[in-house]
C-alpha cells in the first residue's frame, strides 16, 4: 500500500524522462488577432461562406487560379477591408468594424497568392477588364443573354437567374467576376464560354458588360418587396 | 535508543501528546466499521493536504495580478519543468476533491451516520462541502482565462440580482463595480488564505468529532438509535466486538487514498490541466465559455428554465438546499439507520442524484448558450450545394452570415439551443419556415427586423432543399389538395411546429 503510493508519486518522474506525456500542454494559446497563419485564418474566417479550399461553398470560388489572375492586390484589399456593401460579404478590417489587423488581411492576401494562383492562368487570352464599367447597354444585354446564357439557364431549376429576388442579393461586381472567371466548382464556365454544350467565341467585353448591366435592369425592389409576405403574427 | 529517547522524553515531557495520540490510534471502533465504504471521509482529507501542497508550489510562481495572471499561468505550462504537471495535479485533484466531498455525503446520509450524536459532525461537514465548493469556484477564477472571465461574469450577474443589497455584494466580491485589477486579489486572498484556513479548521473539528464519538456501527435493521441508550449501546458493541481503529479499519483507508492519489496523477499526466484558455480580455468575443464540472448542472438548470423563474431559482434555490442539508440531522436524529427501513431517504438520494447526472450531462453536451464561433469556421457541407440553384446559394450565404449556426446544427456542427435542421423541409412547409424565420418565438428570436424579404426568400429557399433524399419536403395540405386536382387532401404528417 504504501509502496503504491510511492510508485503513484515516482511515476510522474520517471515519466518525464521520456519525452511528451499526453497531458502536457503544447503550444500557448495566441491571442486571435495574432494569428497570421494563412490556413486559420481561412477556415476562421471565410471558409464558412467561401468553402473548404477556396471552392464548393455558397460564395464566389476564390481558389480559381482565373479569378486570381484577374483581380490584383489592392483590389482585394480594398474588398476584404471593407467587404461589398449591400452583400453578404463583410468588411474585416478593424478600421471598418472587422476583426481582422492589417498584417492579417496582408497574410490572407499572400496565402491565397501562394495556394491558389497559378501562372498564364487565361493560356495567352486577355480576359476583359475585373471591373464593371459603368453605363452598359441592357438591350444588348437581353440578346447576349438569350444566345449565350440562356442555353443552360433554363428550365425550372435555372430561371432564377434572372429572378429579382436573386439579382437584388448579388452586387454586379459579384456577376461580372463570374462571368469573367467562372466558377469551376459549380460548372459556370467562364468568359471564353467553352464547354461542351456551348460554342461559339468568348465573350466580347461589351458583351459582358452589357450582359450584367441587362441582369441589372432586372433588379427592381419593389418586385421583390412584393413577394409573398409572411403571415402577420397572431400575438406580440 | 538512548539519546533518541531522551530527546523524546524531553518533548514529550512538555507536550504531553502522546496519551491522546495513543488514545486516538488505538480507540476501539465495531469490527463491522472497517468497510470498504467508510474510506471516503479519510480520501477526502487526503485531498485537501495534496491540494495544499501543490498549491503552494503554484502560488510560488502564480502572480496574482490581472496583467500577470495569465502570462505566469503559460509560463508554468511551457517553461518551468513539469510546471503543467503541477497545474494538471492542483485541477484534477480539485475535481476529484468535489467529487470525493459528494459521495461521502451521500454515503453517510444513506447510512444514517448524522444521527444521534453525530448531528454536529454533519452540520460541520455541510459547511466543508461549501467551503470546498468555494474553493473550486475561485480556482477557477485564478486560471483568469475567458473561462474564468466569463464565468465569473455569470456568477456576479447571479448575485447582482439579490435585492437591496445586491450592488453592495458585487462590489464587494470585486473589489469594484467590474472585473478588474481587485477582482484577482480578492479571489486570491479567498483562495489562499480566507477559504483553505477555515476548511483546515473545519476539517479538524470535524476529524476531532469522529475520533471523540466513533466509527458509525455498520447500519442494522432493527437496531433503532435512541438518545438515552444509544452512547451504552455504541461502547457496548465497541467494547465487545471491537478493533483498534488502527491498524484494524485504518489500512483500508490508506489504501483507497493512495489510489485516489494515483488517479489524480494518472488523470494529471493524461489529460493535462485544465488552460489557462484564451486571454481573459473581454474585447475578444469568440469564446464559448464554460463552467468548470462542479458547475455545470447550474448552468444547464439555468439554461431550461423559463426567464421570469430564474431570479426566484437562483436567489431561493441554494438557500433552500442549504438549510435542508443542515436540517437533516435535526429532523431525523433517532431512528433506524439502516436503508432497509428508510424508502424516503433513499428515494430522495436516488432522485438527487439522477437529477445532478442528468443536468450535468446536458450541460457536457449541450450548450447552454449558443455557439458563438460556430459559423466562422463550419463550412456548409458540401452535398446539400451539389444541386443548389442560385438562390440557393445566397440563401446557404445567408444562413451563414446570420449565423444561425451558432443555435442550430446543419451536417454535425452547429448549436444545439435549437433543432438540427438537416431535415427541416420535411418538417415544415415554406410558409411555416417563413413565419418561423420572421416571428420567431419558442426560444428563436425573430428575424423580421434583420432580413430583407429577398433574404428571407432566399434563406427559405435553401432551407426547403433540406431533406433526405428519400424523403419529400412537407406540403400544405390544401395547396397539394389544389394542384392534385380538389381530391381528398393527404394525410398531414409530421407539422409539429
């Protein structure tokens, strides 16, 4: 019995000797606005929306290397600092309520570079510009729509591309990036619209900035505020 | 021998203390004492002098500061060697303390050792359980991480709500009307000094008082305590069927010490102490914070109960509990011992019990507040996008950004306040989803004021996709009975909402 206890007291000891227990505590804990690992924070703060990678979750797919090439750093910035108002997509920096640090945003910028960039990523193309200009012809826009978008975009499934309830949620920005980059994750292609259901030639860049000024035009609130209402509540 | 015994004699001669040491050892208590269930009073004990020992080797280094705190806590995890083992030693054997206190209470009202003349060894025992409470609860400020912060926090909004002089106890508890600089030094004196000198004190009494009146005989039906005969009877039965308590019923008890003592160290090596977690700094709000065991099960009350009960629970409750504790002996100083012939006592053990395990384990496995950090990290799983439309998609944005994660769980993560609603289409219809989203009610806070329609559109739109595939999202009756053609409207199934 008391030869137990004592072996219960030594043991630590011995142990100790040979190397990490599993109790023993790695690494402190670093205060979250320390972090500048891109992975965490990634997967704190934006693959919730943004996906696991980079792809297949409900927002744009940053890791295609095309939407890389086409927007360049200080655009990005400009859109993780102070998000895209009227979206979703939230500003992060601490300057605008964010709960990210410059350094921070800086590493995200650079680890998306890093893992998700790849050189000549348009094969010798120029893809239109990143930006949506403003002005753009929404007539236009209808007959680019109806040839080449309209194809795929039919069907119960797919009308509600040109749903205002839709369009009211997603900034013109946003379309035109996917347009422009498509989203491989989600069979979009992209600007150069070569797919196997669809042929002809890329996307001119009027005919792009005609096509989001079209969807635009679709956008009207008082459609959607006119959607059904919820039942009013019986009691307070 | 010689020169051994006379430095003895010399002390012994002025200290005079070995008759009652003798007296103390070699007392003769029933043979039936030395139980296998009479070693938790003395684990207990056993406790405590490791508690004291490895607290004072932490409060060597520990700065009692609220800069410092947390700094010296990392510093005796990753720099002082086996520092964490010492932290890991001073938190496990404080859950085992909690523990041990626990069951040695239900131990001895079962085997009806308060009664007569015991009552006072109970009463001091009560106070022993809250003292080594109060000790928990403050050690658990001293780790001074979010933990401790916010729990503490908790705690004082607890107490803020004792009318009249609520404010004056807060104040009191903190050394100031917030969390500050005070707080800690408060809490470190309650630790240090304040709690552990009575508990030391108490203890002994208590000890005291069982050496003076015995071992409890081992419980018989039949065997009824009366306040004239029962002394007679005791030294009787001692006297003609005794042991010396020592070594006769001691060994027992130094054996389930030593392996109480082995498993804090097992546990300590294993798992690890407990933090400290993130820095106490109350600008960070990604935390989920949690009681340390002891405490759960008040949190999980808390959690169930309805708002306009919790100021009458928490101000009534534990001051219930604690004159019916105390009241014990009083109320039932003779009688029958044994459980055989006590239904009431048992049925009221059994029932404590299960209700402590039960609101312990829900407050382990639910969380009693949402999961504030849950949707920053928890991607929507991948298979309820693979056939998403856009809206869909904005929708599935929507539910993220709103977090409803931090209440609901979707593919596995997620809050549990609310329902999992990986099969919510199959639940509820469109409609209902929609006035649910925007009324709220049941818990669900109403969303009206927060979402656009187009977000309420699309949030439903994503919701109606959730559901097996095998199983079709629920319909409104009546709107299947139109376009099916007016015939009879199929059975309605499963709108529980």
């Amino acid at each position: 019995m008391r030869l137990s206890t004592l072996v219960a007291l030594g043991l630590p000891f011995l142990l100790a000797g040979c190397g990490q227990m599993p109790g023993e505590p790695h690494s402190p804990p670093v205060p979250p606005e320390q972090v500048t690992d891109f992975a965490t924070l990634y997967a704190r703060n934006c693959q919730a929306c943004h996906g696991t990678g980079g792809q297949n979750g409900p927002a744009m797919d940053l890791a295609n290397p095309e939407f890389q090439a086409l927007v360049d750093d200080n655009t990005l910035r400009t859109i993780i600092s102070d998000g895209l108002p009227g979206t979703q997509m939230p500003a992060w920096a601490q300057s605008a309520g964010g709960m990210l640090t410059d350094q921070q945003i800086s590493a995200i910028i650079g680890g998306m570079r890093r893992n998700w960039a790849k050189p000549d990523a348009f094969g010798g193309a120029t893809p239109p510009a990143f930006e949506q200009p403003k002005g753009g012809d929404a007539n236009h826009g209808r007959q680019v729509y109806q040839a080449r978008c309209a194809g795929c975009h039919s069907g119960p499934k797919r009308q509600q591309l040109t749903s205002p309830v839709y369009l009211s949620l997603v900034s013109d920005q946003a379309l035109r990036s996917i347009i422009l980059a498509g989203r491989p994750d989600i069979g979009q292609p992209d600007w150069r619209m070569q797919t196997p259901q669809t042929s002809g030639p890329p996307l001119a860049p009027q005919d792009v900035t005609d096509v989001v000024a079209y969807l635009g035009s679709l956008r009207n609130p008082d459609v959607v505020s006119a959607a059904p209402t919820p039942m009013p509540s019986p009691r307070r | 021998m010689s020169r051994m015994k006379r430095i003895y004699d010399w002390f012994e001669q002025r200290l005079q203390i070995e008759g009652p040491v003798r007296e103390a050892v070699l007392h003769k208590v029933p043979r039936n004492t030395a139980s296998w269930w009479y070693v938790f009073g003395s684990a207990a004990f056993t406790l405590l002098i490791l508690q004291v020992v490895t607290g004072i080797l932490l409060a060597l280094v520990y700065v009692p500061s609220a800069a410092q705190a947390w700094e010296s806590l990392n510093v005796l995890n990753h720099q002082i060697p086996l520092g964490w083992f010492l932290r890991a030693v001073h938190a496990w054997g404080s859950n085992f303390m909690v523990a041990v206190v626990f069951i040695h209470m239900a131990q001895v009202f079962l085997f009806g050792a308060y009664k007569f003349p015991r009552e006072l060894t109970w009463t001091v025992g009560v106070f022993l359980l809250l003292l080594t409470l109060g000790m928990a609860f403050s050690g658990q400020v001293l780790r001074f991480d979010q933990d401790a912060y916010w729990g503490l926090g908790i705690g004082v909004f607890i107490m803020a709500r004792v009318p009249l002089i609520g404010g004056q106890l807060v104040h009191l508890l903190l050394g100031g009307p917030i969390i500050a600089g005070a707080t800690l030094s408060r809490f470190f004196t309650l630790h240090v000094f304040i709690i552990p000198g009575t508990l030391l004190f108490l203890a002994a009494v208590h000890i005291w008082m069982v050496l003076k009146l015995g071992v409890n005989e081992w419980p018989m039906p039949g065997r009824v305590v009366h306040r004239e005969t029962y002394i007679a009877e005791y030294n009787k039965l001692a006297h003609d069927d005794g042991i010396p308590f020592v070594p006769g019923a001691f060994w027992k008890d130094l054996v389930f010490s030593g392996a109480v003592l082995a498993a804090v160290f097992v546990c300590a090596l294993v798992l690890g102490p407990s933090g400290p977690g993130g820095q106490p700094d109350p600008s960070i709000i990604q935390t989920v914070p949690k009681p340390d065991f002891p405490f759960l099960w008040i949190y999980s009350v808390l959690s169930f109960l309805p708002p306009s009960l919790e100021t009458p629970f928490i101000l009534i409750a534990p001051i219930a509990m604690i004159a019916g504790l105390l009241a014990v002996p009083f109320v039932a100083s003779e009688g029958e011992k044994s459980w055989h012939r006590r239904p009431v006592a048992v049925l009221a053990l059994t029932t404590v019990a299960v209700a402590w395990a039960v609101f312990t384990h829900l407050g382990m496995y639910t969380p009693w507040s949402p999961h504030m950090n849950a949707w920053s990290g928890d991607p929507i799983p991948v298979r309820y996008l693979r056939e998403a439309t856009p809206l869909v998609r904005q929708g599935a944005v929507i539910f993220e950004s709103k977090q409803c994660r931090n209440c609901h769980q979707i593919g596995g993560h997620g809050g549990e306040r609310g329902p999992a609603l990986d099969d919510i289409a199959t639940r509820m219809t469109p409609d209902q989803m929609r006035f649910k989203v925007v009324t709220g009610g049941g818990n669900m806070p109403a969303f009206g004021k927060n979402l656009s329609p187009p977000e309420i559109e699309a949030l439903v739109a994503f919701l109606e996709t959730l559901h097996p595939a095998n199983e079709p999202p629920a319909a409104d009756a009546a709107q299947r009975a139109i376009e099916t053609g007016g015939g009879a409207p199929p059975p309605v199934g499963g709108h529980s909402y």
